[in-house]
C-alpha cells in the first residue's frame, strides 16, 4: 500500500476493563505508550485498509512555477513511509525520474541526521 500511495490504518483491539486501564495507565497517556511502544498490550489485528490522500489539484503547477521561475529547489519532510513518501514526491514534482535513481535522493532520518 506504500507505493500506491495509501494511508495505512490498521484496526486492532485488546478487552480491558476501565478498573484494569485506572490502576495501569490512569491519565498518563506516555506510560500507556510505552506500554505500546514495548508491547506489554497485546492487541489482536482486525484489519488494515488504505486510504487514498490525493494532492491538492494545483500542488503539482505551483512546484514546478517555484522551480522555474523562482529558482527554487524544493524538499520534501514527511512522516511516511519512504515509499510513500517518494511516490508523493514524485507525483507532486518535487522528484523526477532521475532522481528516484540517485541513491540518496530520498533518505529516512537516520540516514538524515
């Protein structure tokens, strides 16, 4: 679904009685991601769908006006996955063909940093 490119949700769930979620996590929302984050819940997985999240119809012609005309080089910083990513950059303009060849044309943040 990345390359689509979609957004992923997922829907899963796990039974917890409001008592169990009190004395657990109570308000403190970071201790109940951290429990996530480590996987002490176990959700069972129902399902995933993609949703598609077109551009904006004039996205593609402001870039490529930036680019000409301003002389602009413009950069995409997204929270996708780099293949969604790469193929939103690659609709809207900001990558061409070419560039989806250069090794570090598109790079996660780690290799970022």
């Amino acid at each position: 679904m990345a390359s689509k490119p979609l957004r992923v949700i997922a829907f899963a769930y796990h039974i917890m009685d409001f008592e169990e979620w009190q004395s657990a996590y109570g308000e403190a929302s970071k201790i109940f991601e951290q429990a996530l984050d480590d996987r002490h819940i176990n959700f069972t997985f129902l399902g995933a769908f993609g949703l598609k999240d077109s551009l904006r119809p004039n996205v593609k012609s402001a870039i490529k006006y930036v680019q000409e005309k301003g002389h602009l080089q413009i950069r995409m910083i997204s929270g996708d996955h780099i293949e969604t990513a790469k193929k939103v950059a690659h609709k809207a303009g900001i990558l061409t063909d070419e560039d989806l060849e250069k090794e570090n044309a598109v790079m996660d943040a780690e290799d970022f940093r």
